[in-house]
C-alpha cells in the first residue's frame, strides 16, 4: 500500500518524481527455454506493475528490437497505450541500436519517440521467408506423403513445389498485416509524419535520418532527457520479468535434450537472422 497519499500535498510535493523504465530488448514472440522473450504474455505483469506502483510520473521505454511477431507487437502495444490512456501516464520511448518492424511498432505506444543518431528504426513491412526443400529430398530418395481433409491444409509446403495459389494468399495476408501496421502508425504519429515520403516499404533510416520523416522526435538518451523532462532529481525505478532461483544463478530447469533443446536452437536462429538484418 503506497501510504504517502496519507502525507500533507507539501510533504508530498517534496518526493522526487519517478519514472518507471521497462526495457524490452529481444526479438518478438520467439521464446526459447530459459528466456521469456518479447510476448504480451511475459510482459503483462511487468507492464502492469509499472503503470501501478507508486503512480509514476510517466513511463519510459527501452527498446533493443529488431522485430518479430505481428500479433504480439500489436498484443503489447495495445496493452501500454490502454494502460497509458487509463491512467493518463505519459510514456516515453528510446531506441537503443534497434527499433525495426515490431520494434517499431512498440515504439508507436510512447507519445514520444527519442533515439540515438546511430540507431536503426523503421522497416515498417511484413517479411515471411521459408525454403524449399523439395528438390532436397527428391535427390535424396525422399519421397513426401500428404494427406489433407481440406484443400489448404498444406498450404505452402516446404517439401513440395510452390504453388502460384499458395503465394498469392499469402500475399493476401501479408498485406492485411501490413495495412494494420500502417494504421498503427499513421494513427500514433499523425501529422508529425514527412510529406511526400513513402515510408511503408519496409525501408530503415538511421536516427538522424528518421527526424526527418517524423518517425521520431529527437535524439535524446534516457538519463537527460527523463532529467529534463521531470528534473534533475527524477528517480529511474526499473521494471522486468520476476526470476526463479534457477534462473538468478544461471540455470535452467530440467535438461536441454530433445525437443527441447531443438526448439532453444531454432528459436535461437531465428533470432538471430532477425538481427542480422541490421548488422548486429
């Protein structure tokens, strides 16, 4: 119970504001065992305790992202934007190297948006990438049985040639996704937004570049722009994931064999194609 609403409105006056910080730094929606990842899932409590405890003066958000799962992107912002309306919190948000695609996205829930003149935001588009393993197998003997109780179940096979249908439902979705993307932004950053620049083709600018196109406000850092924002003695109260005991001492429940471990490495590659895309 937060007791200093008991205390005269001089007294009170006198605590210095806090600004609560969550950082979500990772790719979105990949989750690997021993790591929670970006999903609305994992970060609902965390989110929920910033905008609760103590009444922050605002909420500031660190964002390390290269992208990842459109709904999830959509599911976490949504959650921030509501609290912040709610509540009526502002919320800042600062790109570290990378705020790209979904990472972006999260960033349209901040009224403001500050990065560093080196850091990597937009590519506001919709990616799906594959292989086809079909001449593989079939050089190898393999033969592939399907067998389906509806035409589209095995829509888009890997291990069968590409079907003209196929690649142009996909696209159908994948346009969907990126009308909602638009919409996000179009509707979060309004008339700050350049003129006559097209910035839905999935094209990055740099944060100095990004000024220019409205995609954000500034360059700022999160420890003097917070000071100049709500003073000098502004208190940074950070907000993350609750630990386990294994977890704080580096360890992880059970044994990494079998599916599991499978499921950590392709989790892991996964991530780690999302940020390559941006050199890092």
């Amino acid at each position: 119970m937060d007791l200093t609403r008991f205390l005269p409105a001089r007294l009170r006056r006198r605590r210095p504001p806090r600004v609560a910080v969550i950082r979500l730094q990772g790719a979105i929606g990949i989750t690997r065992p021993g790591s929670p990842g970006l999903s609305d899932a994992a970060l609902t409590p965390v989110i929920e305790r910033a905008f609760a405890k103590g009444r922050p003066a605002a909420v500031a958000l660190i964002i390390n992202s290269p992208g990842g799962s459109p709904v999830q992107s959509s599911l976490i912002a949504a959650r921030i934007r509501r609290l912040a309306d709610e509540k009526k919190i502002p919320v800042h948000a600062f790109v570290e190297d990378v705020a790209a695609s979904g990472g972006y996205w999260l960033a349209t829930a901040a009224d403001d948006i500050w990065a560093d003149e080196t850091s990597v935001v937009g590519s506001i588009g919709v990616i799906s990438a594959g292989f086809g393993l079909e001449g593989l197998i079939a050089k190898h003997g393999v033969e592939r049985r399907v067998h389906t109780a509806g035409g589209s179940k095995s829509f888009l096979d890997p291990f069968r040639p590409e079907k003209p249908e196929d690649v142009a439902r996909l696209t159908r979705l994948l346009e969907d996704m990126h009308r909602a993307f638009k919409a996000q932004v179009v509707a979060r950053r309004g008339d700050r937004l350049a003129d006559g620049v097209d910035l839905f083709t999935g094209e990055i600018w740099t944060g100095a570049q990004a000024i220019e196109t409205g995609l954000i406000d500034g360059i700022g850092h999160p420890v003097p722009k917070l000071k100049a924002l709500y003073g000098e003695k502004v208190r940074l109260v950070p907000y993350g994931p609750k630990r386990g005991w294994l977890g704080r001492f580096g360890a992880q429940a059970g044994s990494t064999l079998g599916a599991e471990a499978a499921a950590a490495l392709i989790g892991a590659a996964e991530e780690r194609a999302l940020w390559a895309r941006y050199g890092l």
